[in-house]
C-alpha cells in the first residue's frame, strides 16, 4: 500500500479542497500574492531608509556632541590659564606692597607729597627737598607720617586687587563670548 494511501481521508481531502481553491481562484489568489509581496518589499525599504537616516542623524547629533566637549575643554584650560596668569599677578602685587611696607617700616623709604605753591605762601614754609648728588632746587616736598604712609599703602594694597580680579572677571567674560 503506497504511502499516500495510508493518510487519513480528512487530510487527503482538505490537500485536495486547497488545491481545487487555489487552482478554482489561481489568478486571484496568485495577485494577491504577489501583491503582498511587492508592499513587503516596500515596508522593507521604507524601513531600511528610516533606519539609515535615524542613525545619519545619530552620528551627526554625536559629532556635535564631541564637537560641543572640546569646545567646553578648550575654554576650560584657557580660562585655567587665566586663571594661573591673574593668581601669579595677583600674588606679585602683595609681594611688591609687602615689600614696600617694609621699607616703610624700617624708614628705607619714605614717602613724601607734593605742596602747592600757593599753600607756602599761605604759611607753609616747608624747604624743598634735594636730590642725591645735586643741590637742584625740586618742588616743596613733605615727607608723611610713618603711619598714613602704610594706611596709603594699604589702600593702594586693596585698589591693586580690586583692579586684578576687575581683569580676571574682564577676561572670563571674554572668554565666554568667544
């Protein structure tokens, strides 16, 4: 008994019952396949492409990113940069007042202001001051007072920093802008 004898009569006709279908509605059927087919193929497409532009996008959205990164690191070593540049000044400066004060203090150096002519006629008869080595007759001079010359200095201390952090801050703006 062949093989095919030996399947089951509802097995056997329902092969027969989708064959006579399809052989009955071939053209039909056969479209319709076909059809799916070609709107399979383009979903396929349609999908590959969305896929290549999402990840053209992804790539370019990274390079930007990258892009933005090295922009952020440059600014930071050069604002680090300034930084060190406006600490360095900032640092000079107390160590020329300090300095100075010193010399105020063991009286190397004195201070003195100009007088206005018009002042000694008023009473002021301070004699004018020569310089080393000549017997030239300068503006009147008067030398001050140990103590108002270190609270000179000390303003002079503070306007020194205030003018080094206004170019740290003029700097960083700067650098920001760019």
């Amino acid at each position: 008994m062949p093989a095919f004898d030996l399947m089951p009569f509802s097995i056997r006709s329902l092969g027969v019952v989708v064959l006579l279908a399809l052989l009955a509605g071939g053209p039909a059927v056969l479209a319709w396949r076909l059809q799916d087919w070609r709107y399979g193929r383009q979903l396929a497409q349609m999908a590959q492409s969305q896929a290549d532009t999402l990840n053209q996008m992804t790539r370019a959205t990274a390079l930007q990113q990258k892009a933005e990164h090295d922009k952020r690191l440059a600014l930071e070593h050069q604002l680090s940069a300034s930084e060190q540049t406006h600490y360095r000044a900032l640092s000079d400066a107390q160590r020329d007042q300090d300095r100075l004060r010193d010399r105020l203090a063991t009286a190397d150096v004195r201070l003195s202001v100009l007088l206005d002519a018009d002042d000694i006629a008023a009473g002021c008869a301070v004699p004018a001051t020569t310089r080393p080595g000549g017997v030239d007759h300068g503006a009147p001079r008067a030398r001050l007072d140990p103590a108002h010359a270190q609270r000179i200095i000390a303003i002079t201390d503070a306007g020194d920093r205030g003018l080094i952090a206004l170019q740290a801050c003029q700097a960083y703006i700067r650098a920001l802008g760019r």
